[in-house]
C-alpha cells in the first residue's frame, strides 16, 4: 500500500526527481528544457509536445517574490552581523538572486508541467472528449 506510487507510474519519473532533473513526465529522458528556464518544444525521446502545456511564467513572479524576501533578510543579516561595505552586498546578491530565480523557476515550471501532464492522464480515462 505503501509503496504502490512506485509501480502503477510505469516508466514515468517522480514528479520531484523530474522537476529537480528536467525530465519528460511521460519517458524520464532529460530533454525538458532547451535553454536556462524555457522548455523545449517536444520531448527529443518519445515526441511528448510540450508546447501544449501551458506553463507560462506565471509561476515566475511569485518566485521573485519569494526569493526577493528570502535575500532581503539574508542582506539584513549580513549587514547587522558583519556590516560589509556596500559593494560586497551587490557581489553577493545579485548573483544568488538571479540564480535562485532561475533554479526556482526551472523546478516550478517542470514541476507544473509534470503535474499538469499526470492530471491529463488521470483526465483521459474518464472524459470522451
Ligand atoms: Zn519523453
């Protein structure tokens, strides 16, 4: 009972590991993603389209707001405790920030795509149309 998550997906990966990896929800091959954070236009594997899950960057500025304040506090700690010069601040995050919104936005997307992609699966067994 425990365990049966595990078998009835088949070769499907775990939405977790493929949303951390970038891999197709439907093969588990690592073609997800084309660039940084946007998706490629199918699967290079089995041909799963993934143009027609539309994603969209709306998981993007709830991410932003997220890491914004996830850096502020981090900034305010830093200052209190070390009280660094301005420019050390600029060093430090601009490029955590950017790469955590990037990283964020990569897992979030192929996160909802594999997500959306099981809901059509679960969907098709019972709608005609
Ligand atoms: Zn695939």
């Amino acid at each position: 009972m425990a365990d049966s998550h595990e078998s009835n997906t088949g070769g499907q990966p775990e939405i977790a590991s493929a949303a951390l990896f970038g891999l197709c929800p439907k093969c588990g091959a690592r073609t997800l993603f084309a660039g940084l954070a946007s998706f490629a236009p199918r699967c290079r594997a089995c041909g799963l389209d993934y143009a027609q899950f539309n994603v969209g960057d709306g998981p993007a500025a709830f991410l932003t707001l997220i890491v914004g304040a996830v850096i502020a506090i981090l900034a305010i700690w830093v200052q209190l405790s070390f009280e660094p010069p301005f420019w050390v601040h600029a060093l430090l995050w601009i490029p955590l920030s950017t790469a955590l919104v990037i990283g964020g936005l990569r897992i979030a997307k192929a996160w909802l795509l594999g997500a959306e992609y099981r809901r059509r699966a679960g969907e098709g067994r019972l709608k005609e149309d």
